[in-house]
C-alpha cells in the first residue's frame, strides 16, 4: 500500500504539471487570435472577417469636370446616351465668333437623333455656347457680350455659390454644391461631383440641373418639369480636345458650325422635352 501511494504521489504532481502547462499554452493561443482579430478592423464575418473592401470608386486621372474629345460617351440609366462626335469653330454674329467648340450628340436608346449641346472652355471654365434640336441645323447660342464663349456651367475648381450671370438676356448659372458623392447606374462611386443649375430666361423659362465629377463628365441631369436621370457606364479619353485648341491654333478645329438666334427659355425647354421623351421611347 505504500508503495502504491508513493507512485501515485509521483505520479500525480506530473500530471498536474502537464495541465498547467496545456492551460498556458490555451491561453496564450487564445489571446494571439484575439489580437490578431482586434487588428484587422473586421467589422463582420466572425473572427477570421477581412477588411471592408474599399468603395468602387469611377472617377478617372483626367483633371476636367468635363472632358472633351470625339469617342468620349455618357450612358444614362434612362437609355439615353451623348456622344462627343467633333471638334471644330463657331460661326455666327456674334461675340463667340471662331471660337473653339466641341459638339456632342444625344440620342435614344433605339439610336435616334434627339439634340445636340455645343460646349467651349475658358482657362478652368466649361461653357455652354448653344443648343440645336434639329440635326445639322442652326445652333442656338448663349454668346453674349459678357460671356463671348457661352455661359459657364462647370469650373474644374469649382466652389459652392460660384455664379455667372445675368447676362444681356437675364440667364444664370450657378453652382450649388460641390464635394458630392453619387452612386451610379452600374454600382459605382462618383467622387468629387459638383451640381450646377442653370436659367435661360424666356417664355417659359427653363432650368437645368446637372451634376458633372472630375474625370468623369456628366453625372446625372434633371429638370423639375420634364424628368431626371443619372449616369449609368461612360467612356473617356485621356487626351483633351481643348488642352491645346485656342483661337490661335483654329487650324486644328476641322468642322464649323453654324449660330442661329439667340438660345431663349424655349429652345432649353424643347432640348429637355426631347431628352426625356427620348428615354421612355426605351
């Protein structure tokens, strides 16, 4: 009996030993994974979680609001689509004679002409120099003696309450917010978009409101009388038509085109009436 004793006396410090032990070693196991959870900032799917993947973010390297050169194209989430189809210089009676222009086209979801919008720039400003609704017709202008190239829309350093106008005829344009994020069609994020709203005075008076992003162009259009719509995919160059176009290099610009009238409220008007029937024939 106390030879038994004295075996199980040995015996049983070992065993406590080795059950310290395999406590410490759990513990310490434990506490590694605990740490090692603690610093991988997961905000879900158990200990073992990731990292949040960053937004998918759209915005492209090219510094303008809106980039101009033929092939470039928005998409809407309402099928209607604008095209970049030429550069070329301005001809008409007025202050923005020969100046530098771009044209792009919109068209439904079937392919169908709707209007064209014609846009200038000066220095950081994108201008808005006319509109025609009929194809290969005259262009509406906003050329005016205060803004010879057209009326500012987009400054590619824009600031909130920027304003230009009014003009000889009344029209305004202002930019109402900057540093906006807008989720697109596609599911991804545009960054630093700037929202600017624009007047034409006339019978009626007509108000456009459209966001343009950095890199991007064009994020969504809207207009409390004829609809809304927001940019689904675009397609941009890197190479700009007007980094280096001005009136002394006009023998670069291959196209003219043609100004009418002044652009009034009601050829606004009629451009937004076709922009947003064009995308219910879809």
């Amino acid at each position: 009996m106390r030879v038994y004793v004295t075996a199980l006396a040995r015996i049983a410090p070992k065993r406590s030993r080795k059950g310290i032990a395999l406590k410490r070693f759990t513990y310490l196991a434990l506490g590694i994974v605990l740490s090692l959870t603690a610093c991988s900032g997961s905000s879900g799917g158990g200990i073992f979680g990731g990292n949040t993947p960053p937004p998918n973010i759209a915005n492209t390297t090219n510094p303008y609001y809106l980039p101009l050169s033929p092939g470039n194209s928005w998409t809407f989430q309402n099928g209607v689509v604008i095209n970049d189809v030429a550069t070329g210089t301005f001809s008409c009676q007025c202050p923005g004679n020969n100046a530098p222009i771009e044209q792009l086209d919109a068209q439904d979801s079937s392919g169908t002409y709707i209007a064209s919008l014609y846009f200038s720039r000066q220095n950081n400003l994108t201008t808005l120099i006319g509109i025609a609704t009929v194809q290969g017709g005259s262009i509406s202008t906003t050329s005016t003696t205060t803004y010879p190239d057209g009326i500012p829309v987009m400054d590619d350093n824009p600031t909130a309450g920027e304003t230009w106008g009014p003009d000889e005829y009344g029209d305004t344009s202002t930019i109402t917010a900057v540093g906006q994020t807008v989720t697109l069609g596609n599911g991804q994020q545009a960054v630093n978009v700037a929202t600017d709203s624009l007047t034409v005075q006339g019978i009626p008076q007509a108000t456009l409101t459209w966001q343009f992003a950095q890199g991007i162009g064009f994020v969504s259009l809207s207009s409390n009388t004829y609809g809304n719509t927001t940019l689904n995919t675009f397609s941009v160059s890197g190479t700009n038509s007007f980094a280096k176009l001005r009136r002394s290099t006009l023998s670069e610009a291959h196209r003219v085109f043609r100004a009418g009238s002044a652009m009034r409220g009601s050829q606004l008007a009629a451009f937004l009436q076709r922009f947003f029937a064009g995308a219910k024939k879809k």
